[in-house]
C-alpha cells in the first residue's frame, strides 16, 4: 500500500490530440489533485514527479515491492531498465471532496525522470480487465473529475498490467 500526499505536477494530459511536453516547469508548490477528462486510459492521464528524493524512494521501493514488472523487450523492443516500470491497474482510496473517493487508477513509475503516470479508470468500461504488458493503448476510459490527495493505492487483484509504458 502506497500513501501519497504532496506531489508537484509536470504535465497533464486532457485530450489524446495533444502532445507530451517534457519542457515545462515544475510549480514552486506540491499540488493537492489530479484532474482527468473523458478518453481511454493511455491517452488521458496526470504527469506528476515527487517533490523529495524521500518520496521518490518511496514510490520505486513501492513498485518493487507489489511485483510491478519493469519495461522490456516485448515492449516494442524496448531495451529492460529496471528504473521504469510498466503500467497496472491500482485500486486508490481518494481524499474528500473527489469526484469519486474510491476506485481505479492506471498507473506506473519511471524513476529516471521522477514520473509518476495516473489516470483515472472507469470501472463500467471493462476494456481494463485485458492484461497486455506491450507498449499499446490498453483500451478502457477515464472517469472525469478532480481527485484530491493524499491518496492510497493498493495494487488490484488478480494482477492487470495494462498497456506496458504506453502514455501517449
């Protein structure tokens, strides 16, 4: 189980037309909440990095410890770096005030860039459930809304990786 409270966003995604931007400034303050639109899960999602190297420790040892698979060859070649992790599916319990205060998220870790993906996932739309680890839109759909931390997130059962480290 994983508690997050403070965070700084990098970049979010609120559409699949627009394109990632690794060039923006990182905010002087931790933020307080994500915010997702409607689309699938690899395309809409929240860019967010660790304001403390104590926090980005914790987020690795966190997917090393529930068995989150690192990126490898059989996504699209890829070569294996054991500092990014492929994408699963999370349960997440959601601070007051959310859109929703508990449910799903799609998420994973890249530690050589501090990134932390999230999108929210609605659960109505079962495209999710389909284990894939290749770098591919999983399919599956966003629930919108804002979602406020801290969060806590427990890696869901039976296991779902979900679209490799596709986040388009």
């Amino acid at each position: 189980m994983l508690k997050v409270s403070m965070i700084v966003c990098i970049s979010g995604r609120s559409s699949a037309s627009q394109k990632q931007n690794h060039g923006v400034s990182i905010p002087p303050n931790p933020i307080t909440f994500i915010t997702n639109s409607a689309g699938t899960i690899g395309n809409n999602y929240s860019n967010v990095y660790a304001v403390n190297p104590t926090i980005a420790q914790d987020l690795f040892a966190f997917f090393r410890s529930v068995g989150a698979y690192t990126q490898n060859q059989e996504n699209s070649g890829d070569s294996y770096d054991v500092n990014r992790f492929n994408a699963y599916i999370f349960n997440v319990t959601w601070a007051a005030g959310s859109t929703v205060t508990s449910g799903l998220v799609r998420m994973s870790y890249d530690s050589n860039y501090g990134s932390l993906y999230i999108s929210t996932v609605d659960p109505t739309n079962t495209a999710y459930e389909t284990s894939n680890p290749s770098n591919v839109d999983p399919g599956g759909a966003t629930i919108p809304g804002t979602f406020n931390f801290p969060a806590t997130f427990t890696l869901r059962t039976p296991v779902i990786q979900s679209g490799g480290t596709y986040w388009c």
